[in-house]
C-alpha cells in the first residue's frame, strides 16, 4: 500500500519541462463555466490548438490544459 504522504503530496514536476509554444497565450482557447460553451466544444478546440502547434511532450500539454481553464472552473480543478 502506498504511504498516505505519497499518495496525497504535492505534484512532483521533472525538473527539465519542455518549452512552451511561442505566442501561445493569444490563441489559447479558453473555458469558463460562466461562457456558452460545452465541455465537448472546449475539448475540441484545445485538441485542435495542440495539433496545429505539434505538442506532443506531455507536460506541456498539461500545463496548457490547465491554462485553458478559467474562473470556477480552474479553481475546481
């Protein structure tokens, strides 16, 4: 069994993350609760952003998922 401070520490990041895109805050799309749009449209378009910028290391694309996210919405997550 997994020791309770493993499993509930803080998110351990690598110490070498791979770059950020260039530009990438202007065509970033973003969800928030507050907008008319669903999760399914929000997912769409932010996989659509990834393959037009050809992420494809893993921790950039997580931190562009959480950066995707706005208001209640990043909170909650």
């Amino acid at each position: 069994m997994m020791p309770w401070a493993v499993k509930y520490g803080p998110l351990a990041l690598h110490a070498q993350l791979n770059p950020m895109p260039d530009h990438y805050l202007k065509l970033l799309p973003t969800f928030n609760a507050e907008k008319k749009r669903t999760t399914e449209d929000h997912l769409d378009a932010f996989q659509n952003f990834v393959n037009n910028f050809y992420i494809e290391h893993e921790d950039v694309y997580m931190r562009l998922f959480v950066q995707s996210l706005d208001g209640d919405v990043r909170k909650w997550f």
